[in-house]
C-alpha cells in the first residue's frame, strides 16, 4: 500500500550504473561523464541513495527507482538481482511507487523479463537512438531497427510499462530520418519518449570523427527544429515527452566539445513548438496581413509563447511585420492555443 495520495510532485530517485553490463562502445558515448559516476555501485550505495532522496522528499512525493545508465540486464544477474531487491524492499513497504531501468533493446529476452517482474519493476526504456539501421551501425549500436520491434514485442507481452529513448543527430542522421524514427516510435506505442539530441564529448569516438572533420553534431538550433516537429508527433499520439535534452551538470558541461548542449534545451524547444503553433494557425486563418495579433495560451505557458528575452515575440514580427502582438493566458487544457486578428484601428 503506497503512502502517497493524488497530490506531492513525481520524484525519480535515480540509481546511475555506469557502462556496467554494456558489450559495446558506441561512438557518442561515455557513461562516466553522463552519470558522473565512475566507481562501481555496491548495494549499499543504491540503499543509501533511496534513503537521501526519501529524507528530502515530502509524504505525499511520488518516488521512483531509476536504474540508468549503461545496460541495466547486461549486468551479472546477481548484482542486477541485488540491486531490484534493494528496491523492492521500499516497493513493498509502500515507500516508492515504481521501479524503472532503462537497457539496450538486444539485452530482453524472457528469462530477463522474468526477472525483472519478479521484482516489481513497472517501465523499461530501451535506448533505441534510431530506427535507421544506417545510422545504427555508423554510431556501432550493436543492434539493428528489427531488435528494437522484437524487444519492444517482448515487453508488452509481459505487461511492462514502455518507454523509449531517441538521440536525433547520430553520424548519417538527417531530418528525414530522424522524423521516420519518430514515425516509428509512434507506431510501437510507448506511454513516454526522451529525446537527446547527439552530443560531442571528450574521450569519445565522436569526438576523434569531430575532430578529423567525418562528423558534424547538429547546431543548437537544428536541434530544437528537429526535436520541435517531433514533439508534436508524440503528444498527438498520446505520448509523454518526458526529457528533452541531457541533464544539465558541471561534469557534463566540462566535457562537451561540440554539438547542441544548451542548460535549458527542453524550454527552447518547448517555446518553438508553440511558435510553430502560432505561425500555422496565422496561415491558416489568413492572419498574415493584419495590423497584429492576440495570442491566448495555457495556464503557466505564458513565458514559454513570449519566448526567452521576446524571441517569439520578436520572430512574428519579424515574419509578419507585426505593429502589435498580445499575449495572454486562460484556464485551458495544456497545447491549447488560439490567435485571433488585430485589424488596423483597433491597435490600441
């Protein structure tokens, strides 16, 4: 029985196993730095973990398990099994409302998945990166599109909860490709996606393709267009955009050396979903030629449809040539926008 009631924030306590159980090197990828976690992760430190984020959270928080980083079923069974017995521990009395751990789609298979319902575990996420298989041998994935249908099959036949994780802009990525792996992960129907775009870090393949000028990461603003025509696609399919962009820290930010790293990624991208918004209903209702605009949005999007420093703002006037844009908010449901005309005369 859970202590928690409907109200208190959504908490992950999250548990980093870095590069643990992982058989590949994957061109962009260093655990180390992601996590920034670099000794290995006793039981104990995973106990202790539950027990700091569980002391700084209220009652009626709901809390979490996340096992992330590298390949959560690639791990020995005993340390994987130590790990979710810890954590099934605070499942069962109440303390945590779930367990989550992310893996690589070619680690499920039944015994697996056995394992991990035996021990309360609710969502995986796979680490799928794309749906192109062009692009997944060029980043040296290890696995193909087919392993991610065949592993995604798997999982819901057991009844697990489905979250599935994309990284737009991995070597031989285009826009094109990138919204068909959006088309895809659509089709298989997850409850959640995150998105983080590909970035360049220090000790990586991907830095020495950087370097000698085989790659070229995404400019930040390629990759808030890219991620803004996908979120969109998601939403309208009933799936939860839950991360877009890495965890800002110190370690991550010291370790970038190219590519679209931004602290506060996923609000771009969320202030360019409603631009595109605003500007397809102004084509679409003929608004182009009037003297301005009012613009109504959600409760709590008014500064996400400004935009940082007016940027939105800014960019309608720049495109229509605007004399007068007015921005407001109403009680509506979130993604509700409406735009209606400021015809010359009425300006004031």
């Amino acid at each position: 029985m859970s202590r928690h009631n409907a109200g208190g924030r959504h908490i992950n306590i999250p548990i980093f196993v870095p590069h643990m159980g992982c058989p590949n090197t994957c061109v962009f990828c260093d655990q180390r730095r992601i996590s920034g976690t670099i000794a290995p992760v006793s039981v104990e430190d995973v106990r202790e973990t539950i027990e700091k984020y569980l002391a700084a959270s209220s009652g009626e928080d709901h809390a979490e398990i996340a096992f992330f980083g590298g390949s959560f079923t690639g791990i020995p069974e005993c340390q994987m099994t130590g790990y979710l017995g810890v954590a099934r521990e605070y499942l069962d009395m109440g303390l945590v409302d779930g367990i989550r751990i992310s893996t690589r789609p070619d680690y499920i298979d039944h015994e697996i998945l056995d394992i991990l319902k035996e021990h309360g575990v609710r969502i995986i996420e796979l680490g799928v990166q794309s749906m192109d298989d062009n692009v997944l041998a060029r980043s040296k994935r290890g696995h193909t599109a087919e392993d991610v249908v065949r592993a995604v099959g798997q999982i819901r036949g057991f009844g697990f909860e489905l979250g599935i994780q994309i990284m737009p802009g991995l070597p031989g990525d285009t826009l094109e490709k990138t919204l068909e792996t959006a088309r895809k992960v659509v089709g298989l129907a997850p409850s959640q996606v995150r998105i983080y775009p590909a970035i360049v870090l220090k000790g990586t393949e991907m830095e020495e393709m950087y370097q000698n000028g085989s790659y070229t990461p995404l400019t930040l603003e390629e990759a808030v267009e890219w991620c803004a025509m996908m979120v969109p696609m998601f939403r309208e399919a009933g799936i939860r955009v839950i991360r877009l962009g890495l965890h800002y820290s110190e370690l991550l930010e010291d370790a970038v050396v190219a590519g679209p790293f931004h602290p506060a990624f996923g609000e771009l991208v969320e202030t360019r979903v409603i631009l595109d918004m605003i500007t397809g209903i102004i084509e679409e209702k003929g608004f182009a030629g009037c003297a301005g605009i009012e613009i109504h949005t959600w409760k709590g999007a008014l500064s996400k449809t400004i935009g940082h420093n007016k940027a939105n703002i800014k960019a309608l006037k720049d495109r229509y040539g605007y004399a007068r844009i007015r921005v407001g908010e109403k009680d509506w449901p979130p993604g509700q926008v409406r735009v209606s005309a400021i015809y010359r005369g009425d300006e004031a």
